[in-house]
C-alpha cells in the first residue's frame, strides 16, 4: 500500500470514529490535542497522523491500531480481544505455554503500553518487508 493510499484510508477511518463518537471536528481536534486545521488534514487524508494522536485514538477511544493501520480485526481493541478468544485452538493459555519468559515479559509490557505495542508493530511490518521470500518465477527448461 502506498503512502498515499494508507493516509486516505487513515482519514476515512479517522471519520468513521469521530463520527461513531459522536464529536464534531473542532471537538475531536481539541480531544486530540491539535488544531483544527491539522485534524481536518488528516481526516482529508492529506497528512498521515502523528504518533501522539494515534496513541490518543488508541487510548481514548479504545480503537484497536491493528484495525486503524492495518485493517485487521475489530474497530474497538475490546472486540477484537474477544474474537481471537472465540477461535478454536487459540486460547491464551495454549500460547503461553509455548512462548519463552521473554517473550511473556514483552507481551505483558506491550498490555499495558499501547505505544510500545503500536512501535514493535511498525518494526515488525519492516521486518517482513525486508525479509519477504523472493518471488520464484517459473523457469522453462530447455529440452536437451
């Protein structure tokens, strides 16, 4: 996806929760802690928005960053948590019993600070993008 791309889709979003609040612009911008040129902006999807009020997004209005970035799971981090409880197979203490101490350590920390969580996330996006397999194209063999 494209950066401009993401920014419109982060704009649409960005209007869907403000309107699902309730909030005018002016009232979303002020709740956010920016001018209201600045939240129009994003909304238009002219501006990508900054760290400090995704964290805002996040924590004030229980939206799940996973749905906001990247399209995936629930709107609200409550619903998404519920979800994943549901599916057959993936019970939280099934993982736990598989995960190393450190890896139980960082997912504790990542609970309890959504910024922490939304960072590991960007890095492990670039992680992927780097480390993406390459793509086999079929070879033909010449007959002998």
């Amino acid at each position: 996806m494209d950066k401009k791309k993401l920014q419109q889709d982060m704009g649409y979003k960005l209007r869907k929760i403000r309107e699902a609040s309730k909030y005018r612009p002016y009232e979303m911008a002020s709740f956010l802690g920016t001018w209201q040129s600045t939240y129009s902006r994003y909304e238009k999807g002219e501006t990508p928005l900054n760290l400090i009020h995704l964290y805002g997004l996040a924590s004030k209005f229980n939206i799940s960053l996973d749905w906001f970035i990247q399209n995936k799971g629930s709107m609200y981090l409550n619903e998404t948590v519920q979800q994943q409880k549901k599916e057959p197979g993936t019970t939280e203490e099934n993982l736990l019993s598989i995960l190393g101490d450190d890896v139980k350590e960082l997912l504790e920390y990542m609970v309890r600070d959504k910024l922490l969580r939304y960072e590991i996330l960007v890095h492990f996006q670039k992680f992927k993008e780097k480390n993406k397999p390459p793509v086999k194209t079929p070879t033909t063999e010449q007959p002998a």
